[in-house]
C-alpha cells in the first residue's frame, strides 16, 4: 500500500475530501479521503501513509482548482 501521487488524485477529490485534507491535525489521511482515493486511482491507501509537506504545499496551492 502506499499513497500516489497527489497531483494524480488531487483535481478528483470531493470538496469534502480536500477540506478534510486541509483542515486535518495530522498528516495521515481519514478514511473517507483513502477510499476516494482508492476510487480515483485503483490504488489501496493504507491507514499509515501521511502526506509529506510537498503534498500538503501542493494541495494548498491548489485548493480552488475545480476538477
């Protein structure tokens, strides 16, 4: 198990799944947001991926991209 990339599920992902990535106290994902992503990509996310600063800077530069 591990996490894509997120430029690869980050344009996809529900409003409700990038506020929770956003708004999150930590960096793993919850799993309503690991199964979106599972829908996304195919690929299962497990409970201890996190995102990396890169990816959280990634998702903040692109928080008001619509898909």
């Amino acid at each position: 198990m591990t996490l894509p990339p997120i430029s690869e599920w980050w344009p996809e992902l529900s409003e409700d799944g990038r506020r929770a990535v956003l708004d999150g106290d930590t960096p793993h994902l919850d799993e309503a947001v690991r199964e979106e992503i599972r829908v996304i990509t195919g690929a299962v996310v497990g409970m201890v991926e996190a995102l990396t600063d890169d990816d959280l800077d990634y998702a903040r530069a692109h928080a008001d991209e619509q898909s």
